[in-house]
C-alpha cells in the first residue's frame, strides 16, 4: 500500500462514499456481485468463475449481470457527475 497526501486520501474516501451510494440503486444480488468482483470489501477482487460458484450460476450468467449493473451504473455516474473519479 503507498502513502496517500491528505488530498488523495480525502478525494479516495468521498470516491469510496459516492461508490456505495450507487450500489444503494441495485438489487441485492447486483450489489453482491460488484461487492465481490471489485474487491469493494476485502480488496480482494474475484473472478467471474468464482462468483458463479458462490450463487450457483455460469460465469457467463455472472458476466450478464456485471454488464446490465455497468449499464445502470454508467448511466447514473453521468448524472451525478462522476468522472471527477476515473483519474484515481
């Protein structure tokens, strides 16, 4: 882990408030799904595969779910703004 200036700590945790209150828009599946393959809890992202075993589907199944969340997401960042972010 590299040492953060108190800026990009500051900018990494209203990133990280911002993320979650997207996530407050999906379904509880959806959720889980983004929570597991970007790590958002443990840093500890998971593969396609491995999610699909978790909730007992093909991880082309999981791959489908990540794109319509994508979709939903990209289409909600845009109205709040969100590309501030993508730098980080």
């Amino acid at each position: 882990m590299s040492i953060q200036n108190p800026e990009e700590a500051v900018m990494r945790q209203h990133m990280r408030e911002e993320i979650y209150d997207l996530l407050r828009g999906l379904d509880s599946r959806e959720k889980q799904v983004m929570v597991l393959r970007y790590g958002f809890k443990d840093n500890q992202p998971k593969s396609l595969a491995e999610i699909g075993r978790l909730f007992r589907v093909s991880k082309e199944r999981v791959r489908k779910i990540e794109k319509k969340i994508m979709i939903k997401l990209r289409d909600e960042g845009i109205r709040r703004n969100l590309s501030r972010y993508m730098i980080l």
